[in-house]
C-alpha cells in the first residue's frame, strides 16, 4: 500500500550551549584522568611477584600445562617487558584504557554505519524518519581509523603480549611455542618477531572499506533530499548489501585482531559473534537515546511511540542475544574445562575483577531485560532515558573486561582514570555525530518509505 504525505523539512541545531556543555564535560573527563594518572602513580602498581599469578593460583599452572616451557617458569617474559611486565603499571593502564575507548567508540561508528545499511537491505520503511542518527554517528569511522592506527603503534608492546621479538626466538631457547604457531596471523609475509605487516594493512584497510561505503551510501542519502529519485535509494540499498557481507567477515576479524589477541594463548570461536553483539546493542542504546533526546527538544515529529517500541524491542532483544553469546561461550570452555579455555575465565572471576565479571552481567542483561520487558515500558521516553544509558555503560564494563585483565593482570583498576578517558572520548564522538546532524535535514523528506514510517501502527 502507498502513502503520500506532505511533510515539512526539520533540522537540528547544535546550539552554543550543547557545545558548551560538551566542553565543561570534555574539560572534567580531562581533570578525572590526570586526577587517576596521578592517583595511580602514587599507588606505584603492585610488587613483580604478583604478576606471576594471572587472576588467581591456577593461571601459571594452566598455561604452563598447555604447553611445558612455553612460558616456563616466567623468566624470559620478565626480560622482554613482555605480558606481565614491561612499562610502568600506571602507563600501561592508560594505554589499556586508550585501547578500550578506541575499539569501544570505533564500534559506535561502524554500527551506525550498520544500521542503515540493515535498514536498505530490508526494504524497512518504519526507521526512515530515523535514519540520519545513525548516520550521523558514522561520521565517527575516520576519526576512529586514525586514532586506532596512531594508537596501536604507542601502545601495542604494553597491550598486545605478541608483539615482543623475544617470543620468536627458538623454543629450546625460551620461545613461545603457541604464540609462534599464530605468527603469520600478524607477521605474514614477514618474518615472525619482525613488523606485523598483516595486521596493520588489515586494520588500514577494515577502516578505508567501511569509510569507502560510508562515503557512497551517504551520497545517494543526501542526494535524494534534492531530487527525489527512486534511483537514489535502489543504489543506496545495493551499495548496502554488498557492505553487509564485507562487514560479515570485517568485524569477525577485527574482534580477533583488536581484542582477542590481547590474550594471545587464548581463543574462542564465538568471539567474532561476542564482540559483534556488544558493540550493536551499545550502538542500539546509543541511537534510541539520541533518538529520545532530539524528540525531548522538539525535533523529530515523524518519529512517535510505534517508532520507540520498534527501537526499544531492539535494545531488549539485542541485549538478550549479546547474553545468549556470552553465555554460549562461557558455558561450552566451563564444560569443555580446556586449560588454554578456562584460563580465561580464572583470569576474571578469580581475581580482582570478580565484582565487575558480575556488575557486567546485571548491567547489560538483568536490568535491560526487566525493565524494558513491558510493551509500555519500550514506548515510554522517560523508560528509554533510564535503560539506555545503563547499557551504553555496561557496554563499555563489558568492553573493559575483555581487554583490561589481559593487559595488566592484577595490577588493573577501576576509577577516575577509566571514567574520565571515557568520557573524553564521548565528548569527541558526541562533537562529530551532533555537528554533522546539522549539516542535512533531520529525515529525507523523499524518501520513499517516508510515508510508510508516518503511518506505521504496532
């Protein structure tokens, strides 16, 4: 069925004050920082023989019986500054929180990106009033490519264990036989030990593909604004397809490179699926709640409670996926009780981190799950502001757990530090997404589901 309907063209400004707002935010993330730095170097880390107990009394043993000598009993790992020493514990928690924020904010870009391209390829015409936001978001992919490539090379010896040269010298003579056995994985066609050319011309190209299409379905979404034409949204839509199948393979990939081998005598084969649910349920959060903030200022009139059911189901049913995921991979290494699997595990529940293990669970499943269960609670605003909020922080909990306690043992922490890097990083993100959504009209007022999305009725 057709509908024409005439609508009037919105757009949003990025006022002084939400600017100035942002920079009085920027401006505390920056003094909570240095205020953790500070702090952090006053605490002086812990003494070098905790580091030899990874999150609990098993973790030396677990990996020393996957393969005997492969980290033996330690020494050659103390030398090269490798996974339990190397910078100072206070830069090396800055770096991790560098790294975290980088892949954490990355995600919220390339799932803008997403969303719209699931949108095209569905055909859907009930987001079309919406789907500048997430467009708007993506604007965040160059920003995220350069940050992440610049950061990788100031951080990677402190956060990625593999990266050290000592690890590739002959067995016999203390290498690392299982990090050897995944070396092409970073070195090919290099030698291993040498310069990870393949993971850094991935990590090069993953961010050009996902710009590259960003730049042409963005086109084809602007240039409808000024013509109308059909042709516009089949080639959008097109452009879309083929993107989901790159981004099929890209994100697995990515998972693996940019947070997976951070634990490198680890693996996990849902871990691709893991990382792709964290990051789409945070991107959900993050676009329902901007959704919500903009109709609050008396933006978006196309959008009404039929439109935050659809967008609230999503955050409460992607939130009980990313739980299925974290339980299927929990379950099978807790069953399976494979050493090079569980260690894992120990590392984050029998160690400091066993309070956030939890707090990650509360936040991102049994909060979501009660409080958005009711159909009344998805079309509500004032519901919307409260669980959205609750996942985008547990999402970056979720985020700090993967990758904190492989890079500094039982020397991380949780604090101002943390909290203000993150909310540095958020204001930078909040910058670019709310300055480019002012650039173009809030909805394509040619779009041709336009209609379809005015009379949508659930």
């Amino acid at each position: 069925m057709a509908y024409t309907t005439e609508v009037k063209e919105e757009r949003y400004t990025f006022t002084p004050k939400a600017k100035k707002n942002l920079m009085v935010i920027g401006i505390v993330g920056v003094v909570f920082t240095v205020l953790g730095t500070i702090l952090a170097l006053g605490s002086g880390g812990h003494t070098e023989e905790s580091h030899a107990l990874v999150g609990g009394m098993d973790s030396k043993e677990l990996t020393a019986s996957i393969d005997e000598g492969t980290h033996g009993e330690g020494d050659n790992h103390a030398e090269d500054g490798g996974h339990h020493h190397g910078s100072a514990p206070w830069l090396k928690r800055l770096f991790s929180n560098l790294w975290i924020n980088n892949v954490y904010f990355a995600g919220l870009g390339i799932i803008g990106l997403f969303f719209v391209a699931i949108q095209y390829a569905a055909q859907a015409g009930w987001s079309a009033g919406m789907k500048r936001i997430p467009l708007a978001m993506a604007h965040w992919l160059p920003f995220a490519g350069i940050l992440m490539i610049i950061s990788w090379f100031v951080v990677n010896h402190d956060v990625f264990h593999w990266t050290h040269a000592s690890l590739y010298v002959p067995i016999e003579e203390g290498g690392d036989k299982i990090i050897q056995g995944k070396a092409s994985l970073w070195y090919w066609p290099l030698e291993m030990g040498t310069f990870p050319i393949f993971y850094v011309v991935r990590m090069v190209v993953f961010f050009a593909l996902w710009y590259l299409f960003f730049l042409w379905i963005k086109r084809e979404m602007l240039a409808e604004d000024l013509d109308g034409d059909k042709s516009h949204w089949y080639k959008a839509r097109k452009y879309s397809a083929i993107f989901l199948v790159i981004f099929a393979v890209t994100s697995s990939i990515s998972a693996w490179d940019w947070v997976m081998s951070v634990d490198p005598h680890w693996f996990s084969t849902m871990f691709g699926w893991y990382m792709f649910a964290s990051w789409w349920v945070n991107g959900l959060a993050v676009i329902t709640l901007i959704v919500v903030m903009l109709k609050e200022k008396g933006y978006l009139k196309v959008v009404n409670s039929n439109h935050l059911h659809d967008i609230g189901k999503f955050v409460f049913g992607f939130s009980v996926f990313w739980t299925y995921i974290w339980f299927s991979q929990f379950m099978l290494i807790y069953y399976a009780n494979i050493p090079e699997e569980t260690v894992y595990f120990i590392q984050r529940l029998d160690s400091q981190y066993k309070g956030v293990f939890f707090v990650n669970l509360i936040l991102n499943f049994f909060l979501p799950f009660l409080l958005l269960m009711t159909r009344d609670a998805k079309r509500h605003m004032s519901m919307l502001k409260v669980v959205c909020p609750i996942v985008i922080g547990g999402h970056f909990i979720d985020f700090y757990l993967m990758i904190t306690p492989g890079v500094m043992q039982n020397d991380g922490g949780f604090g101002f530090m943390e909290i203000g890097m993150f909310m540095i990083f958020a204001v930078a993100f909040l910058f670019v997404t709310l300055s480019n959504l002012e650039k173009s009209p809030l909805y394509a007022r040619n779009h041709p589901m336009l209609g379809e999305s005015l009379h949508h009725h659930i």
